[in-house]
C-alpha cells in the first residue's frame, strides 16, 4: 500500500508514531500529483517546494520533541478561492489570474498553524458559480471514475484531488452544493458546516450569505479531524458563530438507536436517476433496521428553492464582484475612459457564468425589480427555514440525495444553465436554511460511478451527521472506494477534451 | 414672478474615531498616499467588515444632539456604483432602516429662531479620494487614488427642504458645525474635508406648495462657498424660469475660481444604487442603557448654553454667541469667570484682546491658562497695573507664556501712583520742557499730552495716566 492511499487518520498516526516522516508522506502525494493529474487536471498552482519544506519542519519539529497538532505533516489542498498569502489565488477567474493576496483566509492560516503542507490550490468552477468546474477559465478537471465525467462543482479540484489520492484532506467552499454535490460524484466525504461556524474571511465571496468553507475527506473521522482545525469564531467575520467548539472526532461510534430520520420526500423527481433513488430507500432500511426511527419528510418548498437561491447567489454577487474593476489588481484592460476601462476589464476579465450571474443579479436588485424578486426571494428563504424548524421538530437527521444524478458527461449541460442548475437542487435549501449538511458515499450506479446521500441535521449539528456518516462506512462492506485509474496507467485512456 | 428658494442639504462629516469603521487602520489626515490602508479599507477579495464600536458611539453621540430618535435596531445596506475612489463597487450605508429617524436644529435665522427639521442621520463609510492631473476634474487626463480615507466613519445628516436662502444655509452649518464639535463626535474641518455639505436647490412660484425641479450643487469647500454656490444657483434658476424656461434635474459643480455653478451630469430620475441588505454584517442592535448612558454623557449644547450665559453672567445677546462658538472658548470664559466677578469686563477681554493674540501667535486657547488672565485683570482693576501694560503683558502671555503676575515683580511694571512718587518726575518735566509749558499756559491744549508722553516716558509708561493729568494741571 502506497502512503498516498491512507487516510489522514492514518498517516496523522503513523507520523506520529514516526513510522513514517512529513516528507516521505508529502513526496508520495506529490509523486501521485507528478503521475495523475496532468490528466484529471485537479490543481490550478501546485506548491511542491513549499509543501516539502513544511514537511521538513515538522519532522525537525517531531525529533526535537515539540507538542505538536495531530494533523501536523498531514498534507491538504485548499481550493483556489481561498486566499493564501503570497500565493497566487485565483478563484478560476481570468480576472485574478495573477492575484497574489497579502494575507491569508482564516482557515488558511488555522491549516498553515498545524503544520499542514499545502500541495497546491485546487480548481473550481469560477469565482464558484457552477455544478462541474467546467466553468473554471484554465481548464474543466476530470472524474477520476470516468474522465469523460464532470467531477462536480464547483469544488471538483478538491473532490477529486482527494478521490485520486493527491491529497488525504481539502478544503472546498459551499455555497449551494459545491462541495456536497461533487463529493458525491466523485465518492469522497464532503461537510458543508453550519453557516457561520468556519470563518469567510479570506474565503473570496460569491454569495455571502450563503458561502461557508468545508472539507472534502475519505471518511467522517478525516473530516472531523480537519474540522476541529477550522471551525469556531472568527473575530473578522462578523458573521462567524460565537461559541465553544466541541472535539468532533469525540462521540462518532456509530450508533442509529432511536434516532429520527426523516427521509425527504420531493414533490418531483423528475430528473432524478430510479437509482438514486433506490440508494436513499437503501439506507433508510438500513437505518431502520438498526432501531432508527424512520418516515417521511416533505420539504414542499424544493422548487421554489432553487428559484430563490438563483435570485439571492447571483444579487449578492453582482455586488460582491463589482470589486474587479481593474484599478486596485488583477486583471485590468485599458480604456480612454474610466467607463471603458471598466467595461473592457469586466467583459474580458470574467466568463459566460460569471457574466450571466452578475446580470441576473444586477437585474433582480435593479429599482422596480427588487419587491419581485430580490425580496421575494428572501421571503421564500424565510419559509424554508420555517420548514425546516417544522422538519427537525419531528425528525433529528434528514436523509435524501446529494445529487440527483451520477457523473454527467463533460460537456452535457455547459450548453444549458438551467439543466445544469437543477444538478443542486438536492442542496440547495440546506444552502438556504443555513443548516450542516454532509455528503456520504452511498453505493454506486449500476454503470460503477459513486452515488452519494446527503444528512441534514439542526444548526450545530455537526456531530449527528458525522456519526451517522460512519455508521454507513461501516456498514458499507468490503468496496473500493478508490477510482481505478486504469485509463491513464493505459496512457491517458481517450483523447482530451 | 416672485419666487421661493427650497433648499435641503445633505451634510457629511467624518466622526473623530482614531481607526476605520471596519478596520484597525488609522485614521490620521495627511499621510503619504495609500499608507493607511489594510486588505479590508481596500476591499481586497475575500475581506470582511467589523464593525468599530467607537464610531457607533459617536454616531449615537452625535444623533442625539441633533434631537434624533435614536433607533435601537438599524441595518446597513449596500450602495452600488462603479467608482475607482471606491474599493469594493459598493458602499456600507443605510437605507430603509437608518440610525437616527428625523431630528431638527434649532436656529437663528432671519426673522427669529426657527426650527430646521433633519430627515435622518445615519452611519456609512468614507469613500478614497481622487486626485485628478490638472486642477479640475474636467478634462483631466489622468486620475490617482489615495484609499487612507476610504473606511473612515462618516455620518450622514440629511435636512427637509427648509432653508430658503444661502445665507440661511451658511447660518444652518455653522450651527451645525458648532454642535458637532460640542458633542465630540467630529472636528469638522471643511478644509481637511472632515465636514462637507451638498445641497438640493429649486425655487418655486411664491405660495406654491410643489417643489419645483431640482439642482443638487456639489464642492463646496467652505461656509462661504456654500452662500455663494446658492446665491449663485438662485440667479441662475430665476433667470432660466423667468425667460420661460425649465430647470432640468442635474448635479453640478461650484468652480470656486470663476465663482459659478458648473453642470457635471445631467440626471434622468434618481440613480439606481441597487441598495440590499448588507450580509457580511449582523444588524446594528443597541442596548437601551447603552443609549441612555451616552445621552447622560452629552454635554451642554451651544444654543442651551447660549442662553445661560446671558442669564448667569448677565452677558448680551452677541456676547454670548460668539463665548459659545465653540465649546473650547465657553470653557474658558467660565472657568475664569469663577475667579472673576466682571464677567462682561472679561468677555470683552476674551473676545478682544485673547482671540486677537491668538489669531496673531497662532496659539491655541487650550494652552492659556484662565486664572493668568484673571490675575491680570484683577492687578488691572485695582490700578496696580496700567491699561496699556495690561495689553502688552496679555500679548506676551500668549506667545511666550509668561506669567503675568511674576512679570509685573520682577520688571517692577507696577503702576507709579500717588503724589509722593509722581511729582518729582512731573517736576523735572516741568523744568526741562519750559516751551511746552509756556504753550499750555496760552491756552494750546495740545502741549498738555505732550508733557503726559513726556512723563510716561520717563517713568516707563507705568505712570496712572489719570493721577499723572491732574497733578501736571494742578503744577502748570
């Protein structure tokens, strides 16, 4: 077994225990990274040198004897929309290209604090705004599972740099489902925190009311390692939870005795694959069969969700990227006036997505427009989250899908916004309530691609779904959860896209 | 046609916090360009605000002075517009749910005390400045930003369209102006650009009851630029409407230099600033005693002041105005008037000789101390000292700091009275000056100051004029 195929859990043990050190732990990524990812095409800005020397330090650091952090020398990658100081950041955008930021995100700065090597940045749909990371301006990245798939989005860099063992840990950003949704094409575990219990700062913003950082792991246990890492109050972000934050990896044994799970029930399934379907049925029966108590939970305002969040992410947004106009940095095109200036920056600086959000936006917030939709759509997020104090009066964990479907084929739905939309439409009102949220492999699809379920739990939940995450490794048997990869051991498998 | 003038103002000023609304980073005027700047004042990706408490104090601070209602619960909102003197494309502002509701001024104005009502009062972030190549911001080729200033808290105060003239205008921010820095909340420099004022103009037929179209007049850099913009602004609108015309809705600019109004863009409706509720910050929730305890706190405002000085010091009218002018000079007339019963002897002193000295050293009243002045007066009043000493020693106490009293000691500028000490002086004059004397005694009234400036003369200008004109009569 290769280093690059433990779990952070393992390889945070075999450190320290010295079994192994930093270095041959972050060579072995990087020697996967060198082997893999010129085809899958994960990572925006790979950072080698860099990670090494960390490595290097924590293994200085663990021979003199220093108390260290449980995840120190444990590589991570961190998804490109996170700010890292002195390294390039570049949300996927064309207008940040060569954005280096002076400063680092919280969580950033939380990861560097426990010795964490950063392998590199990982690639996103830009500044976040997609369900494929085909809206990334540098190149789309691949399904490990099927190179022909999309892995997700917009957190596709992380999901399948830690699927194809290129790193054990990622940091992703959720804002509706890019991390839930590509964590279930792509077979790993993916957190979406309760909003305001990991920092924003430093997390560039596509939708502040709705961005919140997360993990992307193997399992629930990994995840809870790297979530004790970064959660808690942050005094730069307003926003951010105050409170204590419990040791997560306390507590996950997996027990399901007399817990209430409410499975979501759609108003319409339309576009959902039957297989889907019959995974979550699947582990409903599971759940019961080990003394949950389990019925049905009808989550009526799902359609009306994904309109609302399609008028509330694209206003904040329009807001939010006003900022690149080309005076302070990043991308800037010249002008013989300040109009023009802008107007070329903006028009050559973002992408057909970006353009098309920043509209929408702008148009929804307009005078005349704003009681239709902008307002409208805030009254809708209220009563979702009305149904959903409603839901977890009667139920503990909502049980459903994370995606409607497996892997879609690149390509399939760029050509379609609305289509491609609907991909987070098992997500979205989690986004919305601002509730926990995890993706959990559930099975696979009869043509072999993962399939993931999806726990929603109350505010602050957090551990709930963590140990009922495990309860499903556990009863998950004796599959792979490793893509085999045989296309690029092939040489590189069909031709690119 | 007889028309009314209309005019509202809408008056920023930037509260006396030492750090930005949502950063650490210092607020001081005059740094070199961009220095006082942070990922946050810069907007940079993925920075958020925090709020800072201070600029919450002095807004309330300042609200409250203005007989705002103070509102427990308030919201910032975003402002959107592309602008490069602002970092993030949007401004934190208020909108729907401002930090003060209403409020009013009360002022003097022509034709007595009148209250001017204020619509609102609320919190919202300062801007970066543009210095533009060339000396206007027409036809300049190229601008530079400086962001130190972007950040800074600003308090926006906006009037009803009660003012009807640019004096009362000028008469309004002065007020203003002077209730502001009593409160603390801003030093209110308009050269500094800590205090500035735009105004919303129109006129009206006389007795209508529609506002007619308005101008909104921008740079106005002083209380007198304000006047002369909106006089200026009244004979240009009158002449458009007189000749038939209409005024079309424009914002201009005041060109100090030419002394007119300048149009810099026209305006088709209100500008769609897409405001929305800011969400990188939690509404502003404001404990009740936190509010009561800064009203506890505010102190005595100029116009109630005003009023008591004339009642306790029995002071007129002028007098009284220009003591509380600002909080500084009241501070100083009261804590000299402690130790001082000729209290209107002692404003006039103030008003005279004090504020001259210190225009002149360029001093400041904080750094004279009240009971020097007072020991002068007092050696003064019981003809220890002689008027014009007075003066000179006022003028060197300010510039120099001398004390006075030690002053009079140790030069021996004591006043030289009485018959025993004066005639011997007035006697040799007498003796040395016969022609003069030849020329009173024919009847050249003339000849008599001449002897007195003879005498002064001789005995250092300490002799008591009054003593020193009857001996020399009662010798010649």
């Amino acid at each position: 077994m290769q280093l690059y195929e433990h779990t952070a859990a393992e390889l945070s043990r075999m450190l320290q225990s010295r079994e192994v050190s930093s270095v041959e732990v972050v060579r072995s990524f990087l020697e996967r990274i060198d082997q893999v990812d010129s085809y899958l095409k994960a990572f925006i800005t790979q950072t080698p040198v860099t990670a090494l020397d960390t490595a290097g330090e924590i293994d200085s650091g663990r021979m003199r004897g220093e108390n260290l952090h449980p995840l120190a020398g444990v590589p991570v990658a961190i998804k490109d929309n996170i700010s890292t100081m002195d390294l390039r950041t570049t949300c996927a955008s064309r207008i940040l290209e060569n954005y280096i930021p002076p400063f680092d995100a919280t969580a950033a700065a939380a990861v560097k604090r426990a010795g964490m090597p950063i392998l590199g940045k990982t690639n996103l749909d830009e500044f976040a705004m997609g369900s494929s990371t085909e809206n990334s301006a540098f190149f789309p990245t691949r399904n490990p599972w099927d190179p022909q798939r999309v892995p997700g989005g917009s957190s596709g860099g992380s999901a399948v740099a830690v699927a194809a063992g290129m790193a054990p840990l990622a940091l992703g950003s959720d804002t509706g489902g890019s991390i839930r949704q590509p964590a279930s094409l792509c077979g790993v575990t993916g957190l979406r925190p309760t909003y305001g219990r990991v920092s924003r700062y430093g997390l560039v913003a596509f939708a502040s009311s709705l961005d919140q950082i997360g993990t992307v792991s193997l399992n629930a246990f990994d995840c809870a390692l790297l979530l004790n890492l970064v959660a808690g109050h942050d005094p730069l972000d307003s926003t951010s939870l105050p409170g204590a934050v419990p040791d997560y990896t306390a507590g996950l044994e997996p027990g399901t005795k007399g817990l209430r799970v409410g499975v979501i029930s759609y108003s319409s399934t339309e576009g959902f694959d039957p297989e889907v379907t019959e995974t979550v049925q699947k582990a409903a029966a599971l759940l019961e069969e080990h003394g949950a108590e389990v019925g049905e939970v009808s989550l009526s305002l799902t359609d009306y969700g994904l309109s609302a969040y399609y008028l509330i992410a694209p206003s904040e947004a329009s807001s939010n990227l006003g900022r690149y106009d080309g005076i302070r940095y990043g991308y800037s095109a010249a002008g013989d006036n300040i109009e023009t200036m802008f107007s070329r920056t903006r028009g050559e600086g973002f992408g057909p997505e970006v353009k098309r959000r920043v509209m929408i936006g702008t148009y929804a917030l307009s005078a005349g427009y704003y009681d239709a939709y902008y307002l409208k759509a805030m009254q809708v997020r209220t009563l979702i989250r009305r149904e959903y104090e409603k839901a977890f009066k009667k139920f503990d964990l909502l049980l459903g899908a994370a995606s409607p479907t497996p892997a879609f084929k690149i390509g399939e739905k760029i050509g379609d916004p609305l289509q491609m939309y609907l991909s987070d439409v098992c997500n979205i009102t989690d986004s919305l309530a601002g509730v926990p949220s995890l993706a959990v492999p559930g099975g696979f699809h009869s043509s072999g691609l993962p399939l993931g379920l999806q726990l929603t739990a109350r505010p602050l939940q957090e551990q709930l779904l963590l140990k009922t995450a495990r309860f499903f490794e556990a009863y998950r048997g004796q599959v792979s959860l490793r893509p085999g990869l045989e296309f690029i051991e092939k040489g590189g498998g069909s031709s690119a896209v | 046609m007889q028309y009314e003038v209309v005019i509202g103002l809408e008056i920023h000023v930037e509260l006396m916090t030492a750090s930005k609304l949502f950063c650490g980073c210092s607020t001081t005027f005059g740094g070199e360009p961009n220095s006082n700047c942070c990922p946050v004042c810069l907007g940079l990706p993925g920075s958020l605000p925090v709020f800072n408490r201070r600029a919450v104090e002095l807004a309330v601070t300042a609200a409250l002075a203005l007989n705002s209602e103070v509102q427990l619960r308030s919201r910032f909102d975003r402002k959107n517009y592309f602008y490069p003197d602002l970092p993030k494309a949007y401004q934190i502002s208020q909108y729907d749910q401002p930090l003060g509701r209403g409020g009013y001024l009360e002022v003097e104005l022509t034709g007595g005390k009148r209250r001017v009502n204020l619509e609102r009062v609320h919190l919202e972030e300062e801007a970066g400045k543009l210095v533009h190549a060339g000396d206007s911001i027409i036809g300049a080729g190229h601008s530079m930003a400086d962001y130190n200033r972007a950040g800074i808290p600003l308090l926006e105060i906006v009037t009803a369209p009660e003012l009807h003239s640019g004096q009362e205008a000028r008469t309004f921010l002065e007020d203003l102006r002077s209730l502001l820095l009593y409160s603390g909340a801003s030093d209110c420099k308009m050269e500094e650009g800590s205090l500035r004022c735009d105004a919303n103009i129109s006129l009206r037929p006389e007795g209508s009851s529609k506002l007619g179209t308005r101008a909104e007049v921008k740079n106005m850099n002083s209380f007198r630029s304000v006047e002369l913009a909106l006089d200026y602004e009244v004979r240009r609108q009158e002449q458009v409407l007189s000749e038939g015309g209409t005024v079309v809705q424009e914002t201009c600019h005041w060109d100090e230099a030419k002394k007119q109004t300048i149009t810099l863009r026209g305006k088709e409706g209100s500008s769609d600033y897409r405001y929305f509720p800011e969400p990188d910050l939690l509404p502003l929730v404001l404990e009740k005693t936190f509010v009561e305890n800064l009203a506890h706190q505010l102190p005595e405002l100029p116009a109630t002041r005003r009023e008591r000085l004339q009642e306790q010091y029995g002071l007129e009218k002028e007098e009284a105005l220009l003591l509380t002018s600002n909080r500084e000079l009241g501070d100083f007339f009261e804590a000299a008037a402690k130790q001082y019963p000729g209290y209107r002897h002692l404003a006039n002193w103030i008003q005279g000789d004090l504020l001259y000295q210190l225009r002149e050293s360029g001093k400041r009243l904080n750094e004279i101390e009240p009971g020097l002045l007072v020991d002068l007066l007092l050696r003064l009043d019981e003809g220890r000292i002689n008027r014009p000493v007075a003066k000179e020693l006022l003028a060197e106490m300010v510039q120099s700091g001398i004390d006075p009293k030690e002053a009079i000691k140790e030069r021996g500028l004591e006043q030289i009275t009485g018959r025993d000490n004066l005639l011997p002086v007035i006697e040799e004059v007498i003796a040395n000056n016969p022609e003069a004397v030849d020329n009173y005694r024919q009847g050249k009234k003339k000849a008599l100051a001449f002897l007195v400036g003879r005498v002064m003369a001789a005995t250092e200008g300490r002799a008591d004029p009054a003593e020193l004109n009857r001996l020399l009569q009662e010798k010649i």
